[in-house]
C-alpha cells in the first residue's frame, strides 16, 4: 500500500476513536450537569421550612429544568445521532480500506480476518488496546457473545468446551503455521483438527455480527 493510502486509514481510525471518546464526555458532562442542577433545588426544598408559594415555586422550577434539560438532551442526541451516522461511514470506509490493504498484502486468509477482527474490535472499544492478535483472541474469547456461539459449535460438534477454548488460546499461531489458502478465507476440515477449527468457525461467526464482514466458508472432509 501507499504511504498515502496508509495515511488515510490511520486519519479515519482516529477520527473513529477520537468520536467516541468525544460522544462519551458529552453524555457525562450532561448526566453530571442533570445531577448538580437537580440536587441544588431538592436541598432547597428538603431545607428550611418554605411558604407554600415557595415550595410551590420550588417545585415549578425543579420541573421547569427537568424539561429544559430534556429538550436540551433531545437536541444533543439529534445532533449526535448525525455525528454517529457520519462515524458509522468512516467506520466502513476504515473497514474498506483494510480489507483492500489485506488484498494488496497477500494477507487475505485466516490469519489476515482474525488481525482484522482484533482491529475492529480494538476501533470499536470492544476489547482495550492489545499489540498482538492472539492476545486480542484472548480477550474476545471472554465476551457473552463468543461463548453463546461457543456453546452453540461444541453442542453441534460434540465437542468438550475446554478443548476448544485451549485451541482458541493458541489459534493465531496455529492458523500462522498451517498452510492455508490465501485470497479466500476458507476453512479446511483436512488442515484442522476439530478443536481448532471449530475455534477458528465461533470468531468468524462472531465478526459476521459486526460491520461489513468477511465472507467465509467451512469446507468439511469429504466422504
């Protein structure tokens, strides 16, 4: 790839991450303003005893802000729902990006989707920061939604579910040793043992969940 070309994926991925970090102050800087505002008018009405017009008073302005600070939220969460709209296309321009990147590369294969799969995962705060694939696996190995497609391969399988979270453990290095087939992600029933395959099928259904996934295919042993 171009170093032009390289430019304007890293430029996306922190304009990516640099949204979410910003769309994040924002809803805490707003729950935290709902709270001073709405604690500084119940101390006055839990205070001193107050007239009934003040108390009444009290209570017109509690709910007066109360609705103010709705209708200021509504707008926020319009204005938002653009910016995320917006972050949404940077996302799968990113993806796009990528996944020609992987192309040019002849990183197109197994091992190629599962870097991809950390990467997206990492843009999209799934799991922190990682440097490596495998240890990236890792973490999206503990996710609810890995284990629900977890239990659902191994009871289609017959496997145990410990055998396939240890393959899981090691895959990215198992997948990096094995000869497979590149320009197409397939997995090979003939160059993985069951364990192992079945690790590799649970994160490519995983990442089909996610935006603009990989097309992939599982090619069983012939009878």
């Amino acid at each position: 790839m171009s170093r032009s070309g390289s430019s304007m994926i890293q430029h996306i991925e922190e304009l990516y991450v640099a949204g979410l970090q910003r769309y994040q102050e924002k809803e805490d800087m707003w729950n935290e303003r709902r709270k001073v505002e709405i604690s500084a008018l119940s101390k006055q009405l839990e205070g001193p005893k107050q007239s009934q017009k003040q108390y009444t008073m009290l209570l017109k302005q509690l709910g007066g802000q109360s609705r103010h600070f709705e209708e200021q939220k509504e707008q926020y969460r319009a204005k938002l729902s653009e910016e995320t709209a917006y972050n949404r296309y940077l996302l799968g321009v990113a993806l796009e990006e990528k996944t020609e990147r992987m192309k040019l590369e002849e990183n197109y294969s197994l091992c190629g989707a599962l870097e991809r799969m950390v990467c997206l995962a990492e843009w999209q705060k799934k799991i922190p920061p990682t440097g490596e694939t495998q240890q990236g696996l890792d973490k999206l190995a503990q996710m609810a939604e890995f284990t629900m497609i977890l239990d659902k391969e191994v009871q289609a399988r017959q496997l145990d579910v410990k055998d396939v979270i240890a393959a899981a453990s090691h895959l990215y290095q198992d997948v990096s040793r094995s000869p497979h087939q590149k320009g197409v992600i397939i997995v090979m029933a003939s160059e993985y043992p069951d364990n192992t395959r079945a690790a590799l099928v649970i994160f490519l259904k995983l990442q089909s969940n996610w935006p603009r996934p990989l097309d992939w295919w599982e090619c069983p042993l012939r009878k």
